[in-house]
C-alpha cells in the first residue's frame, strides 16, 4: 500500500496515526471484544468515548462552563436549518454576513424561517474579499449574526469579528482547531467534522447556554431543539457514535501535537509555503484578497487555462490526490487541513516548479 497527499476539502485527510489506532482497535476496543461500530451508544463505553471527546474539545479551545457542546447530524448543511429555527423564536430577523457559496447557501435556508438581513455582501466583487465591518447593515434588534469566517470553495477566510452585541453565529467546518479563537466571543459555533476533525457524519455545536432556552419545542421537531439535544447528551435518537469515536482520536492526536496553539503555527507555515510559490511565479495565480486568504483552502489558476487537465493528470500521477477546484468556479484547489503535513505541501510546491518548467 501506498499512500498519497490528499487534498481533498472534505472528506477530507485524517492523520495516519489515528487511521492506524482506530484499525488496531477496530475488532476489539480496549479488550471488549467489540468494535465501536457494534457497541450500544448508551452503555458505559461509549459514553466514555462521548465524555472523553467533550473533555478534550474542551480543553482544546479553552470552552467555559458557559456553554455546551452538542453533537449533531446532517452535516453543517442541515445546522443551516436547524439554527434559526432554534434561535429566532421571538425575534422578526436574523442578520447574516453574505462572504462566499456557503454563507450564501446558509443565507438562503434562513430566509424560510425569518426575515434576513444581509448585513454586508462581497458578491459585487465575486467574492473574493471581506466587507468593511465598519459599514453593515446591522439589526441590533435580530436573533444573531451569522458568519462563515473561511469560504472553502472560494478560499477566503478572516479571524476578526465585527463589533455588535448579537450573538455571532459562526460556521467554523474548515477552521476549527486549525488556529487559535476566543470561543466567549461567539454565541454558537457550529462545524461539520470532515474536514479538520473526522469524518463525515457528525456536526460540532458549541452553544451558550443561554441561547437554548430559544427553543421552541412545541414546534420544533424533538431531534431539532438544541435544547433537548443538550439535555439528552446528544442522545434523543442514536448518534454518529463511530464518527464521535474518531473525532475523540483526532482530538488526542492534536494534543499529542502542542494543541491549537502549535497547529496554527504549522497551518501558518504550510500556507506561506504555498501562496508563496503562487505569487512568486507568473504561471500560477490566485484571486483573493491577500489580506483573507485562506490557511486552509488555497485555489489557484494557470495562466494557460488549457493545461488543466493536464496538470490534475499529472498530479495525481506523483501521488497528489483531488486537487480540482470546486465544480462551480474550476481551476485548481489545495485543503490543507490539520492533518495535511508540511511535506504534503512540500511536495506539491516541487510538482508546480517542475510543472512549471515543463509548460510555461
């Protein structure tokens, strides 16, 4: 067997030691004798399992007593739904930072059940930089504010937050654990795990407690309300246990690492590395603002737009795997997730020099 670089957005690359302990463990976990696919989601190891991932998430992003973490279904796509169905009981609209595809998306499923503000767009500009937070059109009076700080088909991302007294709503599926965040500064963050944290399956919710009391339960289906969720362990019906099981390994690797703090280090190295091979040749190019690019998904164009083709072919024939662009804006595009090494990045630098030398 031989493994190759995979940027892939999502699913996304796992780190090969915890590929490797979850197939030591996959017959027998901790002796046993079942696997944790097999094993009843309420018996006292799972819920070992379900503790432990809590504790360590918690521990990795420094989370307060102030909030729960809760353990949802449906991918991040479906949170677009779910959240303000929990969060505007009571409110007339919700305000949303229009900055990519999937602030969009996320935008438009809202738009079912309030009235939305869009409190600043960078469509006009195709998306490839950040609305001056000085400016949005902001309802202090809405149920949130909603933002996807990274765009990972567009390659944007951005860290700061806009100054308001609604709680910001974030969407954090490509960027959480892969640099540091002041988790009191949001009122729910939400992640879809197959990207930086495991596979697909399982949806991170790290809520303030305050705001689950929004949940109106006499409308909302029961597997819906953050607030049942929360008070069930995310344990209304069955959840992604094994998807939970291999978030838990993940987050003890990236302790095993230094934690967040030394994963930002590494992710910030691993994207100069990259954008510095782009803006250093005249043969690759890449349209986002420099000041929003993302550490995590880097897309990039060849001036020569013929030689695509050519180029995913010969990639993925030195062992780069899935380094086509998102089917609505094409070109080329590198995630370079947590788990991705430097020598993955390395590797597709040399690639571009020598692709470089051979066609430009």
């Amino acid at each position: 067997m031989s493994r190759v670089y995979n940027f892939c957005s999502g699913p996304a690359a796992l780190p090969e030691a915890v590929l490797a302990k979850a197939q030591a463990e996959l017959l027998d976990w901790h002796g046993t004798g079942v696997s944790v696919m097999e094993m009843s989601h309420r018996s006292d190891e799972f819920m070992s399992i379900l503790a432990s991932a809590k504790t360590r998430l918690s521990k990795l992003l420094n989370i307060s007593d102030d909030y729960e973490i809760v353990f949802t279904q449906g991918g991040a796509s479906a949170s677009f739904a779910q959240i303000p169905a929990n969060l505007t009981n009571g409110f007339a609209s919700a305000c949303y930072l229009d900055t990519g595809a999937w602030s969009s998306k996320a935008l438009k499923e809202a738009q079912k059940y309030t009235r939305v503000v869009v409190a600043g767009s960078s469509k006009d500009v195709n998306y490839t930089t950040v609305p001056d937070f000085s400016s949005l059109n902001l309802d202090e009076k809405a149920a949130y504010l909603h933002l996807t700080p990274n765009e990972t088909i567009g390659g944007l991302e951005f860290a700061d937050l806009p100054e308001t007294n609604l709680p910001i709503v974030a969407d954090l599926s490509s960027t959480i654990l892969s640099r540091q965040i002041d988790v009191s500064k949001y009122g729910l963050i939400y992640a879809g795990a197959q990207k930086n944290v495991g596979p697909a399956g399982v949806v991170i919710n790290i809520i303030r407690k305050d705001l689950l009391a929004r949940s109106n339960n006499d409308a909302l289906p029961s597997i819906w309300s953050f607030e049942n969720l929360a008070k069930n362990d995310s344990m209304i019906n069955t959840p992604p246990t094994f998807a939970i099981y291999l978030a838990d390994l993940v987050f003890e690797w990236l302790e095993a690492q230094g934690g967040v703090p030394a994963m930002e280090k590494l992710n910030i190295e691993k994207a100069d590395l990259l954008y510095g091979a782009i803006d250093n040749s005249g043969f690759y190019s890449n349209p986002i603002d420099v000041r929003y690019r993302s550490r995590m998904n880097v897309p990039f164009v060849l001036a020569d737009e013929s030689l695509e083709k050519t180029f995913l072919t010969e990639s993925e024939e030195a062992g780069l795997r899935t380094l086509a662009g998102h089917r609505s804006v094409g070109g080329m595009r590198a995630s370079i997730y947590n788990a991705m090494p430097l020598a993955g990045v390395q590797a597709l630098v040399d690639f571009m020099h020598a692709f470089e030398k051979r066609y430009g």
